[in-house]
C-alpha cells in the first residue's frame, strides 16, 4: 500500500457564511491565501500528483493557484453534492488510475503543515490499514463528525454530527476530513456512496462503514495541535487563525534569534525572511517576499512589503513596498518608499520624504521634507530640506540625475529632465531647468530688495505695525 501517493484538495465549497464575492479558500492569512496555505503543504510532502476540486467562483480560484506556479489537476463540481462526489470527480479528472495512497485535504485548512501530513503518511504506509484518518480530541466537538469506536479501540465508523445519536455526540474525537486510503479501494468506495443521510448527500466519511463492512481495518491518527485540524468557514474564524499563524511565526522567528520586542502587535507574513539579530519593534507589519538582514532594526510603527532590508539599516514609521535599503542605510521617520526604490549603504532618507523609483548611491542623503521621483542621486551627495524632483510633464515621467558630492540647497525645483554634474552646488530656492555642470553652482532666483517702511504704510493698524514702530532698545539690537 506504500507506492506514490496522490493528493486531492477539496476547495469547490460555496463559503455562503464569509459573505463574500471572492471565494472563500482565496481569503488570506500570512499572506497567502487559503488555498496557499492547503497546495504548499502538500508540495512539501513530495507528492506524485496533486488534484484540486475547484467550484464555486472557480475561474477566481483556477486563476490564483496559477499564480503559484504549483502545478495541479483540475477537477470542477458544478454541483455541490457533498465531499464523497467530490472525490469521485477528482478521480475521474485523472488520466490515469491512481495507485499507491491518496491524501485527501482541504482548501480551508491553513494551519495544517508538511511535517503534520507527513507524519500521518507514515503512520498510515507502517499500518497494515486499508485507510487512516488524521484525528483530534476536542473540548467541544460539536458540528464535527465523530469518530466512533468498538470495544477494541478499532475505528467503525465517521458519524456526521447531524447523524450522530446522543451516545455519539458525547464523544471527543472528531474527523478533521484530512484520509489517507488505499487508492484502489478508494476507486471501489467512492461508487458505492449512497445520499441516505440529513444531507442528502455523498459523504466521502461513509467509505469507514463500508471498509469495516468489507473486514478492512480502519485507523486513526490523532493529532496534538489541534490548530492543525480548524478550517475557516466565516471571517472570525479567519481572523481567529490568521493571529494563531502570526504567533506561530513571531514565536519561531524569536528562537531563530530575531528580537520581537511586542509580539502582539508585530504581524510577519509566512514567506518573510528574517536573519538572527534583527530587532523588531512593536507595531511593525512585515509583508509578502520581505527579506531583513542581520543587525538591522525594524520599527516601531512601520510596514514594508517586499522590501529587500541590508545588515544594519535602521527603518522607523515608514511605509514602503517594492523597495531596497542597503546596509547601513537610514529611512524615516515618515518616510514613504514608493516601488524601485533603492538606497544604497549608509544612504539616508529622511524625515517626511517620499521616494519613488528614486536610486540613491552609496552615502546619498534626502534628509528632511523632499519628494524625489525618478531619480539619480550619486554616492555622497545632500538634497536639501523642501525639494521637489518635478518628474511629471502631464503628460510622461522624465529622468533626473544627480551626480556624486552634489550639494543642493532648500526649496530646490528640479524639473525634469535635468543632469547636475559632480560636486556641483545649487543656491536655495533655486528652480533648476537647465543641466548644471560639475563644479558650477546654480542660482534662479534675482537679487533681494528691501522696502523700507512698506509696514507702517500698509499695515499701520496690525500687532506687525505697532511691532515695527517700537524704538528699539538698544543700538546693538537695532544693528546699528
């Protein structure tokens, strides 16, 4: 009964009760969908071939598992007539009889993990059972179907608990759905389900009765972590799982040698990538693909979505997607990094600055108050306070670059395009149009003038009047 083991996932079910207009099993914790969750757990086990039973919103679902680029057999159930014909129709959707075990597992249960189902694969392949079914004793198993057994502690039977008697609603053991059976009694059980139930429907849970009918023995695995076996079925469920995934992975992150300092409020996606001394402080959200090396600090108040973090960057109260902060770089405070950022090793983007598809090189800085889009600023190069990369003609987006050890002054306007050469200096307020060459410093604006008395002739009547008309007290305060 060993052989290659075949996978079926269950994701054709309506979720009515997740009041929704996307299908349920695409609904996401961790950063992945359902779905995700389910299909990645049974790539790890290493199996033969992987069948998903798709229906309700199917173009929805078919489309995202795509998107993962695992590859499935499709099987769709047009009519949702229980999970046995469920079963049959993924058999069916097979070129070839399966031999060996098949798995079967659903799309809605994300915490159940690779090492979980391969467990309970050896468990099965050491039995001598013609089927296994994965178990958990709960406090409070009402809704779930019983695992019901004789004197001999030999399962007999799956009762569904609008089936079950009194005797059998007192029991503890529940059926998770997850089976692992022998393919070729499979292929025979599933034809011979019968819709006599509540239901009205095929329960793929009756192949029990009829594998003890047969004098086949039936098994259970009874699993601890009863997290493993829950399923979502309305949206408190998913949040309920989605904060039980988020203390699983802060908690493993933290004995991998990560610093979380509030883990309540620090939530990290489950393909986040984080190295041994990063420090995390408490509100932080780390999203999709994002990758933080060692000795950097994350936080507080911050969400980075696939951002690519160097060793010993420092990023405070700032959002930012898409992007790259070399080592040693600074971001923040309120600092947004809009995607193709890059900031090279100890650049600096600062205090309420917003960057996109902005390269700075190595030592480059955007200390205070900028917005620099579609930019080049060389290594050591200062953008002063209050500047304005003017990237947008109304009608395209045009380049600036900025060479190395440029220094420009406040209140700049570079508009697009325009090149500033190495060490080249620009005065404040400086509306730069044309490209400035190295060394040459720039200036827009025209000599000050002074009016005297332009106060006491327009404004006699104002505190600034009565202001500008006070002797001062003294000459060295009057500048005299």
């Amino acid at each position: 009964m060993n052989g290659p083991v075949t996978a079926i996932v269950l994701a054709a079910g309506a979720g009515t009760r997740m009041r929704s207009s996307r299908a349920k099993v695409l609904h996401e914790i961790g950063g992945r969908s359902l779905i995700a969750h389910a299909l990645l757990a049974v790539r790890g086990v290493g199996v033969a071939t992987t069948v998903t039973v798709v229906g309700h919103e199917r173009e929805q679902v078919s489309a995202a598992i795509a998107d993962l680029g695992i590859e499935v057999v499709e099987a769709v159930q047009h009519d949702q007539r229980g999970t046995g014909h469920a079963v049959q129709i993924a058999l069916d959707a097979l070129a070839e009889k399966p031999e060996g075990t098949v798995l079967v597992t659903y799309g809605d249960v994300p915490l159940l993990t690779s090492e979980t189902l391969s467990a309970f694969l050896d468990d099965h392949h050491r039995s001598e059972d013609i089927l296994t079914i994965l178990s958990a004793e709960l406090d409070d198993p009402a809704g779930y179907g019983r695992i019901v057994r004789n004197g001999n502690a030999r399962v007999v039977a799956i009762r569904e608990d609008a089936d079950a008697d009194e005797a059998e609603r007192a029991i503890r053991e529940v059926n998770s759905g997850v089976l692992a059976v022998d393919a070729t009694f499979l292929r025979d059980a599933v034809n011979r389900l019968a819709t006599d139930n509540a239901q009205g429907e095929l329960y793929l849970t009756d192949i029990v009765g009829l594998a003890v009918g047969d004098g086949l023995p039936v098994g259970a695995h009874v699993l601890e972590d009863i997290w493993q076996t829950e399923g979502v079925n309305d949206r408190a469920q998913l949040a309920r799982l989605g904060r039980e995934l988020n203390r699983r992975l802060t908690a493993s992150w933290m004995r991998e040698g990560v610093t979380i300092v509030d883990p309540a409020t620090t939530w990290i996606d489950s393909a986040v990538t984080l190295a041994a001394d990063v420090t995390i402080l408490p509100g932080t959200q780390l999203l999709g693909a994002t990758t933080v090396e060692a000795g950097a600090s994350i936080g507080p108040d911050t969400t980075l979505r696939n951002v690519e973090v160097g060793p010993n960057a420092t990023i405070i109260r700032t959002h930012a997607s898409d992007a790259l902060v070399g080592a040693g770089a600074t971001v923040g405070p309120f600092a947004y990094l809009r995607p193709g950022t890059e900031i090279g090793p100890d650049g600096k983007i600062g205090t309420f600055v917003e960057a996109k598809n902005a390269h700075l090189a190595a030592g480059a800085k955007v200390p205070h108050l900028s917005y620099v889009g579609d930019v080049e600023i060389g290594a050591g190069s200062n953008i002063g306070a209050g500047t304005i990369v003017a990237n947008y003609d109304g009608v395209n987006k045009h380049r600036t670059k900025i060479g190395k050890n440029a220094r420009t002054g406040s209140n700049n306007v570079f508009v697009a395009p325009v090149t500033i050469g190495d060490g080249a200096y620009t005065g404040g307020g400086t509306v730069v149009r044309e490209d400035v060459p190295p060394g040459a410093l720039a200036l827009s604006a025209g000599r000050q003038r002074n009016i005297g008395g332009w106060v006491e002739a327009n404004r006699p009547i104002t505190p600034t009047g009565a202001a500008a008309d006070e002797e001062p007290e003294d000459k060295d305060d009057a500048g005299e």
